[in-house]
C-alpha cells in the first residue's frame, strides 16, 4: 500500500475499461484494515463518438464501518463533452489525512447524450479504469 496500476488508453476497445450506461458507477473498496488516506481518484475516458463521456463529478466517500459515511472529496472536471478527440483524464484530489477502512466511490453518469449528438435521447456511458486510493 500504495499500489500502483496501469490504466486503459485511448483505445477503449482493448478491454481495459469497466463500463456503465446509463447508471451511475458507484464501488465500496474494503481495503482490509483501517490506513490513512491522503489522496483519493478515479481514471475515466471520453470518446464523445462512441457515446463515452467523463462523469458529471466524483465522490469519494469514507468509513471505518461500512455503514456510516463521510464525504471527503468531491471532484469535478472542465473537460468538453463536444470535444471529439479520444483521451483519458485521471479526476483527483488532496485532502488533509483520514482514516478508513472502506472507501465508496460514485461518477455521476453524463445522462442522456445532448440534441446535437448522432445518439441523442440515449444514454451515454460511464468508463472507469483505476482507483487512486493513497
């Protein structure tokens, strides 16, 4: 601890991403034992054409067990959802240390992809890669 993984790319078709249409990506980590945690974060793609776009925000959540939580980051982006290019945007923050045991994540899912999309009216996607949990 900390651990480090090697996130998806651009191309999202090599099955390096989790993906979630239409819903919220929403995770509790148990991490085993009670560790103080600094630095929280999640790895998101956008590829606006295929329908994938970054959350709205992200929430990272703490517990020492696993029934009541306190919200310890909440993380938003400037990232254009008309941008077509494909890239990957690690979204995270410092905090003063906590102590927990679990963590709870939430994106909030884009919603529904915007009148001057080709897929306007369906639900875009949510793709998820890593979490930074230091």
């Amino acid at each position: 601890f900390p651990v480090t993984i090697v996130g998806g790319d651009e191309e999202w078709r090599k099955g390096e991403w989790q993906g979630y249409q239409g819903q919220d990506f929403e995770v509790v980590v148990d991490m085993g034992s009670e560790k103080s945690l600094r630095r929280f974060g999640a790895g998101f793609l956008q590829d606006t054409r295929a329908w994938i776009l970054m959350p709205k925000d992200v929430t990272f959540y703490v517990s020492t067990d696993n029934i009541n939580f306190t919200e310890v980051a909440k993380i938003d982006h400037n990232v254009a959802d008309r941008d077509m290019n494909p890239q990957t945007h690690d979204l995270e923050k410092e905090v003063s240390p906590v102590k927990a045991r679990y963590v709870k994540v939430k994106a909030t899912n884009y919603g529904d992809l915007p009148a001057w999309h080709l897929g306007a009216g369906y639900p875009a996607y949510i793709f998820v890669d890593e979490l930074i949990l230091e």
